[in-house]
C-alpha cells in the first residue's frame, strides 16, 4: 500500500512540474473568494439596509451600523485587492509599501461610488416591478429575483473593473452567474432601468453596451461573432450595442461588435442577428408549423380500430349523429367520465356538428386527435 501511495505522489509531483501554469508554489497565497464572497454580502447590506441583516437594523443607529460595515470592506477588500496586485505583471516593480498604499486608494475610490451605484439599483428595481406583473412588491424583487441579484453583483464588480483592480470583479460576477445562470461579464455597459426576466442562460460579454430601459428575457446571448484569434482580440469591441427601450425575448442570440441593435426594437424570440437592426423594428422568425399525429400506443389502437370499422357502416354514422349530437349538447359533452366508445362516439359526433377541432377542455384532447385521424374522410359525410 505504502509503495503504491510514494507512487501516486510522486506522479502528482511530475505532474507540477509539467504544467507550472497551475501551480502557486513558493509564492504568496492568491486571492481568497471565499474572503472576497463575505465583503460582497456587507457591500450588499450597505446598498439595501435592512434586508439582508438578521436583525432589524434601527434608523438611530444606522450611522454606526454603515461605519462598522465600511470598516470590514475597507480591512479585507484592501488585503484582497493588494494579493490580487502583486500577481499583476503591471505592479511587479512596487514594493509592498507600494502596493498596500495604492490598495488603499482604490479601496475608498470604490466606497465613493456606493451612493452611484444605488442610484443604478433603484432604477433596476423600478424596471422590474414595472416590467414584471408577476411581481407583487419591490421588496420581492430585490429579496427574490436572480436576475436583480445579478445585476447587483455586475454593478459592484464594474465599479472595482473601472478601477482596472484585476481579477476581483470576475470572480464576484462568475459568484453570481454560478448562483443564477446569468453571465455578465464587468466589463460590459449597461444603463439604467435594467430589467432581466428568468434570467437563466444570459451571457453579456465584456464589450457589450446596453443603454436605459432595456428588457432581456432567459436565455439571450450578447455575444462575439468568433473567439478563434483569441487573445488578439483583447480591447477589441468584439460583442453588440443594445440602444435605449430595446426588449429582447428568450433565446435570442445577438454577435458581433458591429452590430447595433436600434432605439425602440423589439427582438421576438429565438432570433439569430448578426446584423443591425433599425430603430423601431419589430423582428421575428417565421412561426414554425405544428403537425399532428394520432396516438398510437397500445391503449388507443382499440380506438383506431373501433373509427376505421365506424366509417365504413353509413348507419352507423346516421346513428350515432342522432343520438350523440344532441346528447353533447346536453352534456356539454363530460366525456371524461364515459366509457371508452362513449367516449369516441361522442368525440366524433362533437367534430360532427362543430367541424373544427375539438377545443380543450370540451373534450379529451387524444380523443379529438383519434376522431380527427380515424374519420378524417367522414368528416363531410
């Protein structure tokens, strides 16, 4: 066993020095998410007071309360941010003097922007509750919706990505897009009154510009056309431009850095665009056509063969149209609860009289579909 473990280990070890690339070793400790997870929960209680806390916070004392909290963000975000400079090739020349005081500067250049960003935050919560009848209050949406969760973490994250503080803002933002399905990178620009719908599988890349009062609906990617030359395309607008009152609906794709989407468009869904669109267009792809086929499994073959065998006696269908039509009427056909050729008959003497499919809730659906491909050719008769 002993041999078999020094072999695993040293296979391990052969393995770090294979691929340097993913290994810290003899160097200090990187960035700690888990650190950095904790600031984002304070900064949050700093932008909505009152929601995110245990206990109920106290307007006499919500002067210390914001002290207290600005205290915890200050010690630990400058910590987070000066590991995550000394691992910037850009700041390898400082010293740790250095790099602690710039920490420092950065870290109050982004409390400065709490009240902007809350600013930000109450027109996103006004887009939602405006956009979503669904929603009930505006404390629901900023206790409950992923995508306003979402966007509150990308506002944080773009601030610290303004400040060109790196790494920090991806991993808040991929913290979020873990937790929601919703990607939006810190890089990108969006206005205000932002409004996510669902949200799962968005993807908003790092050059995308969104104006004010956009709508996006789950699964809308505004993304780049191709990623093939990779890091040659670094600060290159590689993704698209939403302007103002813009809806997007679910499953849209959007690519490349030349298109603009136009004030006032509205995108249908599952749209592929690489193009621009023109102010005040409504796009849309062509409904597909629904096609219908009866049920042929085991249980509702007796039904197939019970309307082949009908359509072919004359007084049969003269039959049953006396009887059944009426009889629909009266019943307003309950054929649920009848036996299984109660059932069909009824089906048929409802297409009969109506010669339209059968509505839902009228009758059982297979039974209308069964009618409809078992009599099709008695339907005029």
């Amino acid at each position: 066993m002993n041999d078999n473990i020094n072999k695993t280990v040293n296979e391990i070890l052969e393995s770090y020095s294979k691929h340097e690339q993913t290994c810290r070793l003899s160097e200090d400790n990187i960035i700690n998410k888990s650190v950095l997870i904790q600031v984002l929960e304070e900064i949050r209680k700093l932008l909505f007071p009152g929601y995110f806390d245990k206990n109920r916070v106290r307007e006499e004392y919500i002067g210390y309360i914001v002290g207290d909290r600005i205290e915890f963000i200050q010690y630990n975000l400058k910590k987070q941010i000066a590991k995550a400079l000394k691992g910037c090739e850009k700041c390898n020349d400082l010293s740790y003097d250095e790099v602690m005081e710039k920490s420092e500067k950065l870290v109050y250049e982004f409390l400065s922007k709490i009240p902007s960003i809350r600013d930000y935050l109450a027109t996103d919560v006004v887009a939602a509750f405006n956009g979503d009848p669904a929603a009930y209050s505006t404390d629901e949406i900023i206790l409950c919706y992923p995508g306003f969760f979402a966007i509150t973490v990308y506002r944080v994250a773009h601030e610290l990505w303004k400040l060109k503080i790196p790494m920090i803002p991806r991993v808040l933002s991929e913290y979020a897009h873990g937790l929601t399905g919703i990607d939006i990178h810190p890089g990108a620009t969006i206005g205000k009154y932002f409004f996510i719908d669902h949200g799962t599988g968005i993807v908003i890349g790092e050059t995308t510009e969104i104006g004010e009062n956009v709508k996006i609906y789950q699964g809308v990617t505004l993304g780049a056309l191709s990623t093939r030359k990779g890091q040659q395309l670094k600060g290159v607008k590689r993704h698209p431009t939403i302007r103002d009152n813009v809806t997007i609906y679910s499953g849209t794709t959007i690519l490349g850095g030349e298109t603009v989407i136009g004030k006032g468009a509205t995108i249908g869904g599952n749209a592929f665009i690489v193009n621009s669109i023109t102010e005040g267009m409504k796009v849309s792809i062509k409904n597909p056509e629904l096609q219908f086929s009866p049920d042929l499994s085991e249980n509702n073959q007796d039904k197939l063969a019970f309307f082949h065998r009908f359509r072919r006696n004359p007084v049969r269908i003269a039959f049953f149209r006396l009887i059944f039509v009426p009889l629909a009427d009266a019943l307003d056909a309950p054929a649920r609860q009848c036996s299984n050729k109660f059932d069909i008959a009824l089906a048929y003497s409802y297409l009969c009289k109506n010669k339209t499919p059968a509505k839902t809730g009228s009758i059982p659906q297979s039974f209308a579909h069964t009618a409809r491909h078992g009599l099709r050719s008695n339907n005029s008769t």
